[in-house]
C-alpha cells in the first residue's frame, strides 16, 4: 500500500463568475521514502493538490489516503493534530515569524506536543544543525539571507520529525546557489533520514531532484520518467 | 475583511456592551398595600358588628372632652410603623382616588391631594395600648385593616388644648 | 496534545508596530484611569450621602416640606418637647440627644474678598455634638456668638482656598461678620462640607423664631416607632419624622441622573477605546494573515491563534491599566468634588480601582473578537499566498 493514496480526487473554487477546476478526477500514489515532484506551468493546480496532501485544504470529491488516515472526512481539529505530527510544510516563501529569532521559529512546531524545555532545545539545535545554521540560532530573520531562511523554515520543518515534507516552490525567491543548496539539503533529508518529500515546482533544475517526476497540466496527471 | 464586514462582525459585540452598561432604573416597587402583612394586635379588640351612635372626626374633635367615651368613625390615613397606632381621617374628606387632580395617585391614603392643615384638622390618632404604652406591634392587617378603610373605634378620648385628639381603643370595627 | 502558542509570541508581536502599540495601550490607559475616576466619583458620592444615616437617628421636619430641611420649619422648642414626650430618646449624662436645627444656604463673602460665594451654614447649639456624632472638633474650639466652625471640605465647597477658611480669618453672611474658631471633621459625610454657627443668635440674625428641622438620636432604631407616634399626636405641629438612612437615600438618589451621567460619559469613551482597540488588532490580523496560516498549517488551531490575540491584548490592556491606575492615584487621590451645596471626597478604594482593571480589561477581550472571528474563519490555503 502506498504512503500517500490520491483516488478520483476533484477540486473546484469560484474565481469572480469562473467556476475554476484545478483538478479533476486525479489519482496518485506516492510510495514511502519517495522523492516525488509535481512539475506544471503556473495555475496549474500544483498547490491545490499539495495543500490536500498537508491536509490544509480539502477535496470536493474523492478520497485522500495518508497512512491510514482517511483526509476529506476528518474533522480540522483532528486534521491539525495531524498534520502537526505527521507532514512538514516548506511555503516559497519561508514565512518565519519576523519577531522570533531562528531559533524561536524552529521550536514552534514543538509546542504542540508538550515537551520539556530540554527536550525542546535538543531537538531545536539537532534541526538547526541538519540545515547548517547552528551559528545562526539568536539570529532574527531580518538578519539573515534568503537562503538561510529557507533553511530555517526546513528546520522547522523537520524539527518534529514527520514523515512526509511537503514544499512548495521552495526555490522560487532565491538565488541559483541558495536554490542548490536548499534542493541538497531536502534530497539528503530523503535519502539519509528517508523522508518522503513531495515538491512542486515549475524549476526544471529543481525537478531534477526527485525519485519521480510527474506533469500537472490543467488538472490531468501525467507521468514522466524519473531525471535523476 | 472589508470595514463592512468588521462593522457586521462588531457591532453586535457593541450592541451588548452597551446594554451591560446602560443604566435602566428598575421599576417602582408596588403599593405600600399590595400585601397585608398579619396583626398581633390581640383578638379581644375586634368588633364583629359595627357599634351604634359613631361620631365622625370633624364633629368629634370639636364635642369631646378629655377622658370621655366615644364611638368615632372614618377612613385609616396612615400607620405608624411596628406600632399599634394610625391615623383615622373623616370621612367627608375625599383621598386622592376619588377625585383631584392626581387621581392616579400612587399612594391615595397619605391624602397627599389635600391640604395637610385641612388633613391635620380632619384627622385623630387610634392607639392600642397596654397599660400606659402602646403595644408595639402593627395595627395594618388586623381583621383587613389597611390604608382607606373605612372603621368605627370605640375608646376613650384623650385631648389636649392645641386641638389634638387621640383615642385610646378598646374596640374596632372594620366595614369589609 | 498541548496546543497554546508561546506567551512570548503574543508578548514580543506587540513590538511589531511600537507606534499602534504605543496608542492602544494609551487608550487602555486612558480608559482605566477614566473608569477608575467614574468609579471613585459614585462611590464618593454614595458614601458620602449616605455617610450621615444612622439606624438610631431620625431627622423630625414639617410635613409641608416635602422632605427638604432647608425649606422645613418647625416650632422653636421642638426638640425639648420630643425629650418630654417620646419614650426612647438616647441621653448621654441626662442630656437628651435631640438637636434642634437651622440648615440654609446662604451667600457668603470670605474675609475682604466681596465675592460672593453660595454656602451652607447650620445653626446648632451643643446638643449637636451628641446627635451627630461623626463630628470632631479637629482644631480650635466649638463656636460662640459670632464665631463659625468649618467643615473639612468647605472650602472646596465654597471654591475657596484652605487657607482662606483658616482658624482666625473671618467670613460674612447675614450682615454680619464671623470669625472661624474651629474646623471640624465627619468623614464620610456630607456634614464637611458644612459651617456651623450657634443657633440662638442665627435666629436673631435671620429674624425666625422657628427651626428648620430636630435631629434626634433613639436608644434603638426600634424606637422610631415611638417619635412617629408625636408627630401622629401632635397633629397641630404638623410634622412628618423620616429615619435618617432614608433621609439621606432619597438625597443620595437625587443625584442618581448624575450618576448615570458620570457612567454614560465613562461608557461611551470605553465604547470608542472599545472600537480603536478592535480595530488595532485587527489591523494586526490583517498585517499578519499569511504568518497566521503558516502557523495554522504547521499544526496550530484556530483557538489557539485566538488565545495568544487575546493574551496579546490583555498584556497590552494590563500595562495601560497600570499607567492609567497610577495616573490616577497621583492625580485623583484625596481631591475632592462640589456638587450642589455640597462637597466629597473622591474615594480611591479598591472597588473602584477593580473596576477600572476589569474594565480595562473587559473592554480588552471584546475587541479582540472581530480579530478572533476573523482568524477563526481564515482560510488556510489562500491566505498562505497572500503577500
């Protein structure tokens, strides 16, 4: 059985009189410890679909199966606890909070599960450290590059430790040598700690840092061999 | 949110606000004589049937002597608080409730349309004493006795030169 | 699973924007201090009237009067009579508590100064002393033909200086001159406001041969009974008798309009910090709308985000509370009032500091609420992209 099961899943919004249809009747299957990557030209529903995926949104019709969690008919207070166990989120933009330090954003995720202060910053610094930026703990995200705070976002990503990261355009603000470095660092989250990631991009570099590779065009899937 | 909706979701919240701290000034409390409270006043003072020969006030005040029996009749003005005593008002003299101007009057036996010298002079104090003292105890709620009844007291009168005239009751009869 | 946001988070968002910070602590600040202000005026204002009623005490005056000592008159020898007559008058060392009374406002002229000023003077003799006995001598001596004693709050009163009410300095009423040989206390009552002046050569100087009203303290409250009773008697006097806590109730819902006023005017500024302050967050909702989603999407609930708004708020709210507490203890602590004919003392007391807290405080958790709506209907996936 695979990690992530996408069956028959349609999702449709209003846009002003439009009713838009970013995806209809998709069906996917992502395997544990894959690298997966959604690749498509803009609007072409690659968000929606990875905001179903994290739970954050959900299908008009279809089903959505992670793990053994069925996703569209659980409650959002159920879904939260989920997703705060079980999926890590890198936005295109790291979205830290300006006012905590690294640091600060880091141990955010770990208030939801009651640890001690100990426990807290063990797993902090181990975080801060995967993503090289231990020396940038005290650090406010003003006072760090947009690299950097990609890879701060990365770390608190994975600082709870879950399974599945999604990301979203997670090089699409930065530089040609701050995108490589992020794109290593998520490949190596994948291969060493076998994360499952699922990414979108419309960056053919970034794309080619997936196990598999797969088109998004007007709401129909279509599979392509892996790059790598 | 647009300012319209920030207003749809505020104004409520506003709306109860302002009734928490509007100040409403809570309704009068009833008539004095909603509730009859109950007498202690001992029962030997009650007359089943009215007595003959009653004097009204007025007359009364002018004819009696100090110490001499009398019959008087009229309407109760008004009660002295945890005393057996009231004011007994001739009944030629008409309460706020039936006529004047402040015929809706919220307290018609204080005659508070009349003259209070008018009232004074129409007026004789009713007391229930044991020995020299007046019982303390309510006289109002004795066999329904309350503001503007009409009574007939049988007693003995006591007078002074100033006009006043108290009488030191043996009896009473309230007309139901 | 534990799901507050850190308390620092609330805490140090409120640096974000030290300006729109700066301002909606101030309106807290300005709010408590009011509330605080409004709250000691009332309750200055009730205790005050409501200071000088005693269970034990009834106050006889004309039933003509309609309950007003100042209009009321009552034959001059009133008070011996009700010690004669009435079972249950108090004595202390065989002088019966019962004290006859002039009370008028007057117009009065202080020392050379010929401004006139409206004050309140009662004519008493010694008996008053006994009847009310709040009174304290606190300098000087009691007064002589000629010579007044002053209240604490007279001169506040009379919107006069301390020092022009000074024991030695001389004020004019009636024609005539008086020299102030005494001040005195009641705290609590409306009697500070108050000069007292001998009774026999007030009636002189006021051509009347009567008083205004007789005070009369009872062995027991119980005894009411027995001086309504008189008045009932004695007809011809026509008098009415009215405990003094009564007395002193009416007078005190006199003043009730100004009450509601006070608060009216306290809640419609509340109501309008209450706006600014809901509108401030808002604003910071708004400001924060895809920071808000991204904590959302890492794991956090709704009600959680709310909480640490109104953690925010209150923090904000709590520190403005302080100042404005403070602002008000140094600017309101022991000032005092005119009101009529009358004068008091604001009062401080932790009632009133309570409603200014809770108040500051109350107002601080209504406003979040049109920002606690607006997260809690947040939509997570598109609020994510907004810039």
């Amino acid at each position: 059985m695979s990690l992530i099961e996408l069956r028959h899943v349609t999702k449709t919004y209003r846009k002003g009189e439009h009713v838009v249809t970013p995806l209809a009747d998709v069906t996917l299957d992502v395997e544990k410890a894959e690298f997966f990557v959604l690749v498509g030209p803009s609007g072409s529903g690659k968000t929606t679909l990875l905001n179903l995926i994290a739970a954050i949104d959900r299908p008009d019709s279809g089903s959505i199966r992670v793990g053994d969690v069925e996703l569209g008919t659980s409650s959002s207070s159920r879904l939260a606890d989920w997703r705060a166990e079980h999926v890590g989120y890198v936005f295109q933009q790291a979205n830290l909070v300006p006012v905590l330090t690294a640091y600060e954003n880091v141990e955010l995720p770990l208030y939801l599960f009651g640890l001690s202060a100990a426990e807290r910053h063990r797993r902090v610094a181990l975080a801060l450290e995967a993503v090289g930026l231990a020396d940038r703990a005290t650090h406010l995200p003003k006072q760090l590059s947009g690299g950097q705070e990609q890879r701060v976002a990365i770390a608190r990503a994975i600082v709870a430790d879950p399974e599945i990261l999604v990301a979203d355009e997670p090089t699409g603000n930065l530089d040609h040598e701050s995108a490589e470095g992020v794109l290593e660092l998520l490949s190596r989250l994948h291969l060493e700690r076998k994360k499952t990631v699922v990414m979108v991009t419309h960056d053919p570099r970034a794309a080619r840092f997936g196990t598999r590779r797969m088109v998004l065009d007007k709401g129909i899937l279509r599979e392509e061999a892996a790059a790598r | 949110m647009t300012s319209s909706n920030f207003l749809r979701a505020f104004l409520p919240i506003a709306v109860v606000g302002l009734g928490l701290v509007a100040c409403s000034d809570s309704k009068k409390s009833a008539s004095a004589s909603v509730e009859l409270p109950t007498s202690a006043l001992p029962e030997n003072y009650h007359l089943a049937a009215e007595p003959a020969n009653a004097r009204d006030v007025l007359i009364a005040k002018t004819e009696l002597k100090d110490g001499e029996p009398v019959v008087l009749r009229g309407r109760v003005q008004d009660f002295v608080n945890g005393m057996a005593a009231f004011t007994l008002t001739d009944g030629a003299l008409k309460s706020c409730d039936q006529e004047g101007p402040m015929k809706s009057c919220e307290t018609p036996w204080d005659y508070c349309c009349t003259d209070p010298a008018e009232l004074n002079a129409a007026s004789a104090v009713i007391e229930f004493r044991d020995g020299e003292a007046v019982r303390r105890t309510d006289a109002r709620g004795f066999h329904g006795l309350d503001h503007l009844k009409w009574v007939t007291v049988k007693g003995i009168a006591k007078t002074d030169d100033k006009g006043n005239l108290t009488v030191i009751a043996d009896g009473i009869y309230v007309k139901p | 699973m534990a799901r507050r946001l850190p308390l620092d988070y609330a805490v140090l968002n409120l640096g974000r924007r030290p300006g729109r910070t700066l301002l909606a602590g101030a309106s807290s600040a300005l709010v408590a201090a009011l509330l605080v202000a409004t709250a000691a005026f009332v309750r200055g204002l009730d205790t005050t009237f409501q200071g000088a009623a005693r269970a034990d005490t009834a106050i006889v005056l004309s039933s003509v009067a309609e309950r007003d000592v100042v209009r009321s008159t009552v034959t001059a020898g009133l008070g011996e009579l009700i010690a004669a007559s009435v079972r249950g008058v108090a004595t202390v060392d065989g002088v019966a508590c019962v004290s006859d009374e002039i009370h008028m406002g007057t117009n009065l002229r202080l020392g050379d100064d010929e401004r006139v000023r409206a004050g309140f003077v009662r004519g008493v003799t010694d008996r008053a002393f006994l009847v009310h006995d709040a009174v304290t001598v606190t300098e000087g001596r009691t007064p002589r033909t000629g010579e007044v004693i002053v209240g604490r709050l007279a001169a506040e009163q009379l919107g006069a200086r301390e020092e022009e009410l000074a024991v030695g300095r001389t004020l004019r009423f009636e024609n005539s001159a008086f020299t102030i040989v005494g001040r005195f206390a009641a705290p609590g009552t409306t009697i500070e406001a108050e000069i007292w002046t001998p009774l026999a050569p007030l009636r002189g100087l006021t051509k009347r041969d009567d008083s205004s009203a007789t005070f009369v303290k009872l062995e027991s409250p119980d005894a009411i009974g027995e001086l309504a009773l008189f008045a009932k008697r004695r007809l011809d006097l026509e008098l009415v008798v009215i405990p003094s806590a009564v007395y002193y109730r009416e007078l005190s819902d006199y003043f009730a309009p100004i009450r509601r006023l006070s608060w009216a005017l306290a809640a419609l500024i509340a109501l309008a910090a209450l706006f600014g302050g809901a509108n401030t967050l808002n604003a910071a909702v708004q400001d924060r709308v895809r920071e808000l989603a991204t904590l959302r999407a890492i794991g956090y609930g709704p009600w959680a985000l709310v909480l640490s708004l109104a953690e925010e708020a209150l923090v904000l709210a709590s520190a403005g509370a302080l100042v404005g507490l403070v602002a008000a203890r140094l600017f309101l602590a022991g000032s005092s009032v005119r009101i009529a004919m009358s004068a008091f003392q604001l009062t401080l007391d932790p009632p009133a500091i309570l409603v200014g807290i809770a108040g500051a405080l109350a107002l601080a958790l209504f406003g979040t609420a049109p920002a606690a709506l607006r997260v809690l209907k947040l939509p997570v996936a598109a609020a994510l992209k907004e810039n």
